[in-house]
C-alpha cells in the first residue's frame, strides 16, 4: 500500500477520527461529511444526544 501525504482530509462530525479523499467521492469531496455508511446512518443519534 502506497501512502499518499497530500490528500485532502476532513474530520467526521459523528466519529471525530480524520478521513483521507477517495477516488469515488472525486466529483463530490465538496459534499462529503461522514466518513463512511455507519456513521451516515449514526448521524441522528448525534444530534439527539446533544
């Protein structure tokens, strides 16, 4: 596995841990939050515990 340092990365609002860009979210980094399907889903569970 190759490590590529210059990616961009976000922080999930749902986990707190740091993401790196995907290819697959190339055409849609802009709208990416959640760093994968299970914290997308967990999302509710956030704000009700707020």
């Amino acid at each position: 596995m190759h490590r590529k340092p210059n990616l961009p990365t976000k922080l999930c609002p749902v986990c707190q841990k740091p993401f790196s860009w995907r290819k697959k979210w190339a055409k849609v980094w802009s709208e990416v939050i959640y760093c994968s399907e299970r914290c997308r889903r967990n999302k509710v569970k956030l704000k009700t515990s707020v």
